[in-house]
C-alpha cells in the first residue's frame, strides 16, 4: 500500500472519515423525516455558537482527554485498556473521600490533594489487572472490561450504604464543602472582566488536562520511561533483550493510565457535580477508547478528537433536547463518528491513497 | 431551492413553536426516557391524558447526561414553562439551586422533597402499597415461599422491599420473602432477560408468587412467571392486562394522576410536601377483570382490613427511608 504523506494521513484521513459519518448521518436524518441542515445547524450553533455551549463543550471536552490520554498511555506500551469507565467511577471515589475528609479551606489546597486522591484510587483499580496481566498472563482486555462492572458494583454498595445522608432517596453523597469548589471559567473570565459561559460546568480542570496533555507528551517522548514504554509495545522481544522488564513496564504503564483516568473526577465530580453520583462517569471511559483511536495516541490528536466529541456530546445534546430529533439518534451519530474514525480508518485511507500514488508524491 | 423551502419551513415552526411556548407546562423526564415501561412512562401516559383532555400543549425534556440537568431545568424555566415538572429524586440537588433563581416560576418533583417556595414535592408512600401487596402475596402462596426482585440496589427499590416484606411477615410470620436485584448499572432497569431469569431461579428456591420492582426488567419477570405457572405482582403502572389470569395484582404509583392534576390546574399546586398514599389513592392494589378470579374472598378482606388500619392510622408501616433499616428480613 501506498504511504500516504503526513499531513494526508493525520489531517486528510480523519476529516474525510468525518464527512462521511456526518453524509451518512444526513441520511438517517432525512429518513425519519427531519432536515439534516436544521440539525447541523443546531449542533453547531449549540456546541460553538456561543460562550455558553463552549462552556459545555469545554466540560466534556475535560473528560474525554483525561480518558483519551489514559487510553493512550497504555496503548504505547502495547496494552488496551478498556477499564477507563471504572478506574475513573473510582477515581470519582477518591476524590469524594479526599473532600469530605477534611473542611478544606480554600480550593487551592483541596484541588492537589484530589488530584492524588482521584489518581491514586484510579490507579489502584487498574493496578490489579495490571499485575494479572503482568504475572499471570490473563488478558488485559478481559479483565479491565470484567473491572468496569465490579467497580459500578462497588461504587453502588458504598453510596447506598455507606456514604448517603440517612434520608436521603439519591444514592450520592453529601455535598462537598464550599472550600472544595472550584473555579469555573467563567469566574476566571470575570476576574479578567469578560463575560463568557455563564452558569456552565467547565472549570479550571480544563487547563490541568492541558498540563497532562504536555506531560504525557514529555514522558511518552522525552523520558528514558516512556522510550522503554514505547519499545516494550513495539515489541516485547526487542525490548526483553534490551534489558527492559515486560512485568514492570506493563504495571507502570497501566498504573499512569489508570491514575489519568481516575483524575476525570475532578472535573465531573468535583467541578461539575459538587458530590458523587452514583451514574457519574457516564460513558467518558469508553469514549476515550474513540478518542485514543482517532487522536493517533498523540496528546495534541487527543485533545482535537476530545474537543470533537465534545462538540458531539454538547450539540447532540442540544439536538435531542430542543428538537424533535430523538436523542437515540444522537447515539446513531455519535457511533457513526467512532466508526468512520476509528475502525474504518484503514478504508479511508485505501481510497485516498491512489491519489498520492499517481501524485508522486512519496 | 427545496433546500430554502425547507429552510424557510423550519424556521417557520421555530417561529410557531416559540409564540406558543408562553405559559406551557413542561415535563422533564430522567435518564431512564420516556418509554421506560414504568416511572417515567407513567408520568408520559399523565400529560397525554391532559394532552387528549384539554387540546393543550407541552414541552417535554429527556435527559442523556447528569450535567444537563441544570441546563435542562434553565432553558425551560427562562422560556417561561409553566409548571415545570419533572420525575425522580435525581433532580432534587440540582432544583433546589435552581428553584430560587426563577421565583415566578412553578416546580413540581415527584419522587424527592425539595425545601423552596416554588416548588411542590410530591412523594408517594410505596411502602404501604407494597405492605398490601405483600399482604395478597402471602394470601396466595401455597409453598409459604415468594419473591422479590429489584431493579438497581438503591434506596427508593428498598422501600418497596421492605413494605412488601412487611405485609408478608405480618400474614405470614414464618413464610420465606427471596431477594434479588437485577444488577448494578442503571442497564438494570431494563433488563427483561435477566430478570425472567432471576424469576426462573427464584420459582427453583420454591417461591411462587413474585413482586418485580424493576421498570422494565418486570416485563420479563411477569413473561418468565406466566410461562412457570406461578404468579406474579407487576409495579407503577397496571400491569394485570400483560398476563390475563396470572399477575396477581399491581403495586400502581400514580404519578400520571401527579402529572395530570400539575397540568391541569397549576394555580392549585401549592409549596411543599403532597403526600400521596393509600388514603388519597396514590398508591394501591389494582383490582379488575383480570386478577378477579385470583383475588379470593379471605385475601381481599385481608387486605381492605389492612388498608383500613392503615389509612385510620392504627397500622404503621416502617418506611425504609427513616433510618435506612428494614424491621423485617
């Protein structure tokens, strides 16, 4: 097959495939007999027309690159990690305990603290799969998939019994103390006297996805661990005979990228939500496989593909909530996304490749 | 050209949709959508009736997401809906925020109490539904053994539980109530294979009549008992009809009546708690053609015997919420 040149292959590939999912899309829309325009229209406008729709689409745009990132990291090192959705349902659990623990004063203080509590829990809950795969030889995929259900299992004990006020009919808990809330964007847009996104949920968390976005970068990139990370998964062989140990580089691997995952909940739980809810990660995890997929395992592809869905997860929303579109449909769309971009890259690429091929180009 | 047209159109019925948004009332419905077969398609099947009954219109939300829930409550409150109701307790949290930045407007929750001046809270007491119930369960057991099966494992399905267990025991000191629930993720609610599994599992431990407090899981709770001859007790809505001559009767919540009334007369919702129990009929055991022949003589004295105590106030039924324990295994 013919190589495609860059720019074509991390550029041209993905915003065909997106072209297609979206004509496919157009067609379901007109088949169930509304207008394809109209709802274009109403996504983009509901997504990105305004500060307010970037301010959600920023909010889920957090959680997809904290996942997307997790996805990421482990895939480097050769392993799919499809536990996202659970390791962050227990991220959310560390955060919870680390805010109820103590009256915290000022959110300064809090956030760090979360963040270890969020990352330590998350990290923990991919450490046993982790050391099954490392050990024992049992899949990593089955097991972080088997995981995803015993950590919903776990959550839904510890809220019912545990952690709901006596009288309270949500399983969720208390609220958090005000000193662990956190600054929205649109409070650090007013301290700098602009308006922007009021009454959404994005908040500071954004910019610490933006930091995880450069230091995975760094240490996929720039560190001895993440050259030893990068020829473990390229291959295991290789990087056996240079002296690299399979059990600890997959342990690591899969303890940064269940960590990643587990620091979602401090925009979910502690940004968005202010308590934890039992139904708080909501797919994230398994969006971020999508995420991963399309973003090409780089930082800077995630955090697109993280906006992308963002823009899904927001407009699709708006879709299904202020048209006659029902909101099954935005998963028809959504799905097609993850279709076009991520399985059925390679078909894209087969199509566009003659073109270059004839080209000359190399 | 057409594309125009149809641009034109759209726009047109915007346009339409907006003038006749002033003073709608509006119903948001919780993650499990409006077809859910149970607590919110009961409140679904309200709105219609006021739908069919006045000629009138509403605004309808579903959610798909926890953080819409204030955008959600926002944009209707903003475009001036008109009582806004909404079912489930997931809202509570996110409503009492809300509430008092539109105080003109009307809130209605069904399921959870919220403590603000605009809104109603409208709480059924499931516990005494299921108390009868559970009555009627033990009536018509031969094996001295039932079932009950929840949907997630989560307080408001306890309640039920307990009554039902309650109503059970108090009939039948030294009867067997099994329990299971359906699983772990709200998937629960709608998991009718499971659920005629777990109905095959608990008919295996010899219960023969079985409660299903699961949503849509019941449906095939209901399907697996009728195809093992034993009976079964369906939940929210009537579900008597689905197995002519095998559901024994129905745990019915009224929220369609909730929904109806909010709509049709809003100036008569009024701050506060609106207790909806046996007495105002906000629950009850369904009785019709269907489960007449079940409905013995002695199990319906039972039972109206029990509901006299308790709407009369000389029977109390524990409600699970109180303290979060249950007198009763």
């Amino acid at each position: 097959m013919t190589r495609l040149p860059r720019w074509a292959d991390l550029v041209l590939t993905p915003l065909i495939s997106l072209a297609l999912a979206f004509a496919i899309s157009a067609l379901v829309i007109l088949a169930i007999g509304q207008s394809p325009w109209m709802a274009l229209k109403t996504m983009v406008t509901g997504a990105l027309g305004s500060s307010y729709g970037w301010g959600y689409t920023l909010y889920y745009a957090t959680n997809f690159v904290f996942t997307g990132l997790a996805v990421a990291v482990a895939y480097h090192a050769g392993l799919f990690n499809i536990g996202g959705e659970g390791q962050a349902a227990l991220g959310g659990l560390g955060v919870a305990l680390v805010c109820l623990a103590l009256p915290w004063p000022h959110w300064a203080l809090a956030l760090p603290a979360a963040m270890i509590g969020g990352a330590a829990f998350g990290a923990l809950w991919a450490l046993i799969p982790a050391w099954l795969q490392a050990k024992r030889g049992s899949h990593i995929v089955i097991t972080t998939i088997m995981f995803n259900f015993i950590a919903a299992a776990t959550l839904n004990y510890v809220l019912v019994n545990l952690m709901r006020p006596v009288g309270s009919m949500d399983p969720a808990t208390a609220r958090f103390p005000a000193g662990t809330v956190l600054p929205r964007l649109t409070d650090m847009a007013a301290a700098v006297g602009i308006e922007w996104g009021k009454a959404t949920p994005a908040n500071v968390s954004f910019l610490v996805a933006l930091a995880a976005c450069g230091l995975v970068w760094a240490l996929i990139w720039r560190s001895r661990l993440g050259y030893e990370i990068r020829a473990f998964g390229k291959s295991e062989r290789a990087a056996r005979y240079a002296g690299i140990p399979p059990a600890r580089i997959t342990i690591v691997a899969m303890l940064i990228s269940g960590g990643l995952a587990g620091l979602m909940a401090i925009n979910n739980v502690m940004g968005e939500s202010g308590r934890l809810v039992l139904n708080s990660v909501e797919g994230a995890g398994f969006i971020g496989i999508a995420v991963a997929l399309m973003g090409r395992n780089h930082p800077l592809g995630i955090l697109l593909a993280a906006l992308l869905f963002g823009f899904l997860y927001q407009g699709g929303g708006e879709l299904a909530l202020f048209t006659a579109i029902p909101r099954e449909l935005i998963v028809v769309i959504q799905a097609l996304v993850i279709l076009f971009t991520g399985a059925l890259d390679n078909m894209v690429r087969m199509l566009i490749a003659p073109l270059f091929a004839r080209r000359g180009t190399p | 050209m057409t594309l125009m047209t149809r641009l034109a159109c759209g726009a047109a019925a915007l346009a339409l949709s907006a003038v006749a948004a002033v003073a709608e009332p509006a119903l948001i419905f919780d993650l499990g959508g409006k077809f859910d077969k149970s607590f919110n398609e009961a409140a679904h099947t309200g709105a219609e009736r006021w739908k069919a009954e006045t000629g009138g219109t509403y605004k309808e939300l579903e959610m798909q997401s926890e953080a819409q829930r204030e955008q959600a409550l926002r944009r209707l409150a903003e475009t001036g809906a008109d009582p806004i109701v909404m079912t489930g307790f997931a809202f509570g949290d996110v409503l009492n925020k809300v509430a008092p930045d539109y105080p003109d407007n009307r809130f209605v929750i069904i399921d959870m109490v919220v403590d603000q001046p605009n809104v109603q809270s409208v709480v059924f007491t499931e516990e005494q539904g299921s108390y009868l119930a559970g009555i009627a369960a033990a009536k018509a057991s031969k094996t001295g053994t039932v079932g009950f099966i929840g949907g997630m494992d989560i307080p408001l399905i306890r309640k039920f539980q307990c009554g039902f267990a309650q109503g059970f025991k108090a009939a039948r000191p030294d009867g067997t109530v099994l329990v299971n629930y359906t699983g772990t993720t709200p998937a629960a609610w709608n998991d009718p294979v499971k659920g005629g599994e777990l109905a095959r599992a608990q008919k295996s431990q010899g219960a023969d009549v079985i409660y299903a407090a699961a949503g849509g899981t019941g449906i095939g709770v209901l399907q697996a008992a009728a195809d093992e001859g034993i009976l079964s007790i369906g939940v929210d809505s009537n579900q008597n009809h689905l197995h002519p001559g095998k559901v024994l009767t129905s745990m019915v919540k009224r929220v369609d009546n909730s929904v109806f009334e909010a709509f049709s007369n809003p100036d008569a919702i009024t701050p506060g708690v609106k207790v909806m129990d046996l007495k105002s009929e906000g629950v009850t055991l369904a009785m019709d053609d269907n489960n007449k022949a079940l409905m013995t003589d002695d199990m319906v004295k039972a039972i109206d015997e029990a509901r006299a105590a308790i709407v009369g106030g000389t029977l109390a039924v524990h409600d699970y919420m109180t303290d979060n324990a249950c007198p009763v295994e």
